[in-house]
C-alpha cells in the first residue's frame, strides 16, 4: 500500500481538530477572531515536537509511540471537556487535590461521562482514523541534519510565537497579558488553546506566578465624604506604604487605600444582638422555589429582605461557593489552593467576626468533614466547632449517600440553640447530583411521589425533589426554634452554593420563569435573610452576588469591619452593584457585559458614560487580583489579627 501522508499532517489534523472541537462544545465561539491566530501560532512547535519524536526511531516503534501519544492527548483533552461539563470552568494543575475531592463523586462523573458521550465519540475520530490509516501513513528515520532541522523549526516558531505577543498589547486581556500579567485559565484556553493553556498552566504551578494590579486611574477611587459614616477601620495604609520595603505589598496596600468604602446605612445594625444561622445549601437556585413543593423556601424568599438581582456564580462546585459567601472575596483555582495550603486567618469570615464580638461559633456538615480539606479552612473561617462525617456525625445520622439535610438538622440544634449568642453555620448535601431517582441519588427517590406528575422531564423531577429535602430541614429548623422559644431572636440566611449545573439549559430554562443565558442568567438566584419580627418585605433591585453575602451580614448585625479589605461589597449599600462571574463576564446595575463576545447589553432605560465597559473591566480584573493577594500574602493576618 502506497504511503502518501506525512506523519506531520496527521499531527496537524490531531491538534487542529481536537482544539476546534473543543471550542466549539465549550466556547461556542466565532473561530475567525485573533485568538485563532494566537492558538495557531503557539501550536506550531508543538506541531514539529511530536513530529520530531514521531520520526527518531524504527518506524514500527514510531507508530506504537505516535498512537500512544494521540490516545494522551485525547484523553486530556475529554478530561478538560468532562471538568468543564461538571463545574463550568476548565481544569487547571493548580487544585489537582481540589479536583480529587470533588471527583469522588463517581456518580456523578459518570453521569457526566454519560451525558457527553456523543462528545466523547468524536474526540476519538482522530485516532480510529490513525489505527484504520496507519498503514498510509509514512514515517522517516530522521538522520542527525534533519533532527536538528525539526528542532530549528521548533526554537524558531516559538520565538515567533512569542514576539507576537507583543503585536497587541492594549486589550485588558490580549494574548501578551495573559501570558505574562494576568491569571485566568479559562481566558487562556480561549486565547491559546488547551494545549498551551496547559503550558502556561503548568509552569505557573512550577516556578510560581503573582498576577499584577493595575494601579492608578483605573482603580476604584475613595471620595469620601465626611458627613457620611463609613465601613472603615482607624489602620494607616500610608504609613505602612512608607515603613514596607515590599514593591507588591506596596501595590496591595495602595489598592486598600485608595478603594471606596461603603457607607453604614438604614440598616445598620438591624438584627443587632440576635443570633444567626447560615446555610450553604447544595445546588440551591431559585428555580426549586415552588409554593406547593418546597412551602418554606417559598415562604423565606418571599418574605424578609428580597433580593431580586441576585446571582451565585459557579467558581469550581460547592468550594468556590463557599469561599465566596464565606470571605466576601473571588475564588480562583490558585486562590482555593492556597486558601487550603497556607490556611490564613480570614478575621472578617462569619466565624471570626461573630466570635470576636461574643458569639459562639459552629459549622456542621452531613458529608465527609475532611472534603475540600474543611478540616483546615473551617478553622479560617472562625468556627471554634466543627462536625460532620467521620468526626462525630456519622453517630447520629446515616451517613450512607446521599445523607439527609432534615436528620442533620434534628442530630445537631442541641448542639447550640441554648447559647446564649450562637452563629451557627450549615452546608448541606442533600441536593446534590446526580439528579435521577436511582442512579445515586436516594434523596430524589425518597420525595418522588410528590414530583411525578409534573410536565417536567426526569432530571428536573429529580431536582426537584432533591430540594424537598432542604425545604423539610428548614421547616424542622423553624420548628425546633419556635418551640425553644427563640425563633424571633433568630435570623435565617441562606444562599446556593452554585446553580445546578449538571441540569441541560433546556432543563432548566423548562422551569425558570424566564429564558436564561448559559453564561450570566443561569446563576441568578435568591439570597434568602428572614426574621420571623420583620413586619414587612424589603426589596432590593441593586445586582448583587455571593461575594456581597458576608459584609451585607456584618452590617446588618452591626458588626464593625473595614469595607476596603473585602472585596464583595454590602448590597444595602449606596455603591453601585456587580455580579463577576468566573469567565471575567459581569452584571452591574446597569447592564451585562459578556467577555467572550466583548458585548456590553445596557438595561432598559439605562445609558453609561464612554469608557464605563472599560473601567468596570479593570476593576473586575483588580478584583481578581487582589482576592489572591489577600490569601497568598496572608493580609488579614499583617493587619487584623490581633487588632479586629
């Protein structure tokens, strides 16, 4: 048989395809744009490297190698659209321990596997078509001119490659601030590929990486104005600009001082003296809200303040949730490794803020205790007791999965609804996926009579009854309170972890109350504060997002913070409202700015000033930033450790 195809135009069409695949199921994008031409020109040496180990050895050994390598690369490239497909945001070498944990869900990989299926057949093309063809395909026995001829080509498209970086230089997020200034897998992806991506990604994780802050005119001003009480602590930031000896806590302190506060308001103190509990709840999202169905998370959102713009923005699964209602900053996969590994004092965090101001503080879980390494972060987080499966609560509830949010709750109100203050804090797991009334999923199975009828399809019955479950432990929750008599002194604060994600957008849009979006709209939700005292609904229309959750709480239970040193922002507040979402994309109050597609989509009746897509992109990107620094410089413990 005639060989009549050189071993480098596979590799071309092996990588050509496999990143166009790729960009096509996830990104969805226009593939005539730059980011094209960048994702060409950075894949040529990779190109001439496989071409070069492809044609060094016997043509026998050679075939065995380059099918070997294809599978590889294939199979990371499913990893890459599986980790997508799960948690909205690509994979990165930065939280592989992250990963590791959320992966055991084995269910809910599988489902994921199964759901991609048709994905996963057409990544494998390219190599079915090599074991067909592979007799087609003519391999040399590069001598020792033409090796180093391969390797001249490599060194010198690199170059190329990395002198176009400086083509462009003026875009936030051009092809040279990604590669040199800024931390965003995800923008990487869609600028270079996934296999550069992965270069970069790995080098960073290597050598290490620090993002820049983009000081000056585009960062957020103080203006204070000295009639108005602000959020603000008594801390010298230029004194401390002028003792360090540091340029990037120079930069960070800088930042600090030069953003604005907000203003103590209103509501200031509203629920002053009154004890809390918080519920990070699995998989919540307003579309399990349901006055026949789930009769309390009616009665909670509909009631107490109302938040109608409120958004939980998928950061890596139930973690990335977490660390934003949790610390008030934006979580990135560097971000959550560090949090996890370097374990700083977070003094704002619920369980320290409460605590210092003479609470007791405690945190329950009814999975495993040591997930997302909580065995560590909860003690950042302030919490002087935590207890979930595997340290105490497996004694008291099944803990076979999927555990019940309704048994945590009768195992654990004794726990502390006799203190005399208590800020209690509660992660469920109730909702989790897989969403199915079999196939992992016992609580759906549990609460099916009451769903099966509905016109909806399996996975949003299953859903929906999954949330039952939440919707009966808030009731027993009420419950228990009203009967020990402190129901009234009690405030109830409940936000989603992340939406559904594992539900298809026709899913979900089969529900919702309007058409959403699978980049902005998907995450809108409710961010439910009740007191049983409040005589009347108090609706807010400002965007906010799980970010805003802690400092809103804090001001509200008039608990003395510096507005500056968190980066989600009180939505009872005067500052303009913002909604940031892992892929830089952004809602503020006055319109939607999607960054894959550079479209900013103003709200009715609402009009910006030139420059105003430009400026909240920079502030965005600071945001990002500076949310790393706070956990990788350890901020809170340099400046409120000992003095909050």
């Amino acid at each position: 048989m005639k060989k009549n195809v050189k071993v480098i135009y596979y590799i071309i069409f092996l990588l050509v395809y496999l990143e166009i695949m790729f960009r096509a199921i996830v990104f969805k994008e226009n593939f005539f744009s730059i980011r094209l031409i960048y994702l060409i020109l950075f894949s040529i040496p990779t190109v001439f490297f496989l071409n070069l180990i492809s044609n060094i050895f016997k043509e026998k050994i050679s075939k065995i190698i380059l099918g070997i390598v294809s599978g590889i690369i294939i199979f990371y490239f499913l990893v890459q659209l599986i980790f997508y497909k799960m948690f909205s945001i690509p994979f990165s070498f930065s939280t592989l321990g992250l990963a590791g944990g959320a992966l055991t869900y084995t269910d809910v990989v599988f489902d994921a596997i199964f759901k991609n299926i048709h994905y996963i057949i057409l990544f494998f093309i390219p190599l079915i078509l090599y074991i067909i063809f592979r007799k087609r395909i003519a391999f040399e026995r590069y001598n020792v001119k033409q090796s180093c001829l391969n390797s001249a080509v490599i060194i010198i498209s690199f170059l190329l490659a990395m002198f176009s970086l400086n083509v462009d230089k003026k875009d936030l997020y051009s092809a040279n601030n990604l590669y040199y200034k800024i931390d965003a897998q995800e923008k990487n992806i869609e600028t270079f590929g996934v296999l550069t991506a992965t270069k970069i990604d790995i080098k960073r994780v290597l050598f290490g990486f620090e993002e820049e802050l983009i000081l000056g005119d585009t960062i957020e001003t103080s203006n204070k104005v000295e009639e108005i009480e602000y959020n603000i602590s008594t801390i010298d930031f230029n004194k401390l600009i002028e003792e360090n000896e540091d340029k990037t806590l120079d930069e960070i302190y800088t930042y600090i001082n030069n953003a604005a506060p907000t203003n103590k308001n209103e509501y200031t103190g509203y629920f002053e003296g009154k004890n809390l509990i918080f519920i990070l709840a699995e998989g919540f999202n307003s579309i399990a809200v349901n006055k026949e169905l789930t009769p309390t998370l009616y009665k909670l959102t509909n009631s107490g303040f109302i938040f109608n713009n409120f958004y939980s923005p998928v950061f890596l699964s139930t973690t990335g949730g977490e660390f934003q209602a949790t610390t008030g900053l934006i979580p990135s996969q560097t971000t959550l490794n560090l949090w996890k590994e370097q374990s700083p004092t977070i003094s704002y965090a619920l369980g320290n803020s409460f605590s210092d101001n003479g609470y007791n503080a405690r945190a329950f879980h009814d999975w495993t205790y040591t997930y997302y390494s909580r065995e560590k972060t909860m003690k950042t987080l302030g919490y002087s007791e935590y207890i979930g499966i595997g340290n105490g609560l497996e004694k008291k509830i099944d803990s076979k999965w999927l555990p019940s949010d309704l048994d945590m709750i009768k195992a654990t109100t004794e726990n502390y609804i006799n203190d005399e203050q208590y800020v209690t804090y509660y992660i469920t797991v109730s909702g989790h996926a897989p969403y199915n009334f079999g196939g992992g999923n016992s609580t759906a199975l549990r609460h099916k009579e009451l769903v099966e009828n509905l016109e909806y399809n399996t996975e949003v019955k299953a859903y929906l009854a999954a949330q039952i479950e939440l919707d009966k432990a808030l009731e027993e929750l009420l419950k228990q309170l009203e009967n020990n008599g402190t129901l009234d002194d009690t405030v109830i604060a409940l936000v989603g972890d992340h939406y559904p994600y594992v539900l298809s957008m026709d899913s979900i849009n089969s529900i919702s109350k309007y058409e959403r979006d699978g980049i902005v709209e998907v995450n809108r939700s409710n961010f439910i504060i009740w007191n049983s005292q409040m005589e009347e609904k108090i609706k807010v229309d400002k965007v906010g997002s799980q970010i805003d959750v802690l400092p809103t709480l804090l001001n509200l239970f008039g608990i003395e913070y510096d507005s500056r040193l968190i980066i989600g922002k009180d939505i009872l507040s005067s500052q303009e409202g913002i909604a940031i979402f892992s892929n830089r994309s952004w809602v503020s109050d006055y319109g939607t700015y999607y960054e894959a597609t550079k479209e900013f989509v103003p709200k009715a009746g609402k009009t910006v000033e030139d420059g105003y897509v430009e400026k909240i992109n920079m502030e965005v990107a600071n945001k990002f930033t500076m949310s790393n620094l706070f956990i990788k410089y350890k901020i809170y413990d340099l400046l409120l450790k000992n003095n909050v």
